[in-house]
C-alpha cells in the first residue's frame, strides 16, 4: 500500500509528498480461517461422537467401540500436542501420515480438538483435504460395522 500527502507545486497543482510504501498484512488464507474459527467440524466431531454413544447405548455397537475411539482420540490430541511443541522449538517432527493413519484409526475427534485449540495443521490445505479424506474413510468404516454383516465380522474379531 502506497500512501502519501497531497501537496500544490510551483504551478499550483497537485502533487504527492511524503510517499511511504508499507507492506500489507496478508489476511488468513481461507483453509486457515475455516478449521480454526469455523464451529463445523467441531460440530461435526460432536455429532459423531453422540451418534457413537447412542449406538453404543442402544446395543448397536460393542463398547469396545466407543472404548477405542475415546482412547484414540485423547493419543492423537496428544501426538498433535507434542508435534505442535517440537514445531515452535525446531526439534524433530511427526511425521504427516503418522497424523492422518491416527485419526483414520479413530483419533479424529481428537484431531479436530487438535486443529482448533492448538492451531496445528489448521491452516495446511493439502493436510486438510487428506485428513477429511480420512474421516469419511473411517466413518463410512463405522457404518458398515452397524450393518448385520460388519456387526457380525466385529463380534468374532472381538472374541
């Protein structure tokens, strides 16, 4: 941004004065703006959650689940915790696909937590876009063990 004060020259007309260049602050881009001050993926995390619990409560998923998901996903807030750390100190990192296997594992919950109040990974497009990759993978996973064919394969898994 160019700003300046006007002036009248010798031949009364006018003219700029004190030119100053200042360099504009870039706004967020649009990927980060959206996982860290938009409420739908927390939404969406919460929905999912409490459509877990309900199927859990009414006899339609093992507790296992629900177990394994809560489990999951306090791990995975925490790897994000300490990559979060080691990012701001310049120590190693964890790697991006560790991230995206442990939320397809069951740990997005904690993810989206993760990219809301730590800022980590929020911002990454390309992040973004395979981490909700992973999500509808592992939803659609759920789903099939509510199915009579998944609920049953799951029962002698568990045994």
């Amino acid at each position: 941004m160019v700003t300046y004060d006007l002036a009248i020259d010798e031949k009364n007309r006018p003219r700029a004065v004190r030119v100053r260049r200042s360099i504009p602050v870039r706004p967020k881009s649009r990927a980060a703006s959206a996982s860290t001050s938009s409420s739908i993926p927390l939404i969406v995390a919460s929905l999912f959650v409490l459509l877990v619990v309900a199927a859990t409560l009414a006899g339609r998923l093992p507790q296992a689940v629900i177990l394994t998901y809560g489990v999951v996903s306090i791990l995975t807030f925490l790897v994000y915790w300490y990559d979060k750390s080691a990012a701001r100190n310049g120590q190693w990192r964890t790697k991006e696909s560790s991230l995206l296997f442990l939320g397809l594992a069951g740990g997005w919950p904690g993810a989206v937590i993760a990219h809301r109040l730590l800022r980590h990974k929020s911002g990454k497009r390309t992040f973004q876009v395979a981490f909700w990759g992973t999500v509808v993978m592992n939803s659609i996973a759920l789903g099939w063990l509510l199915t009579d064919s998944g609920s049953k394969l799951f029962e002698q898994l568990l045994k």
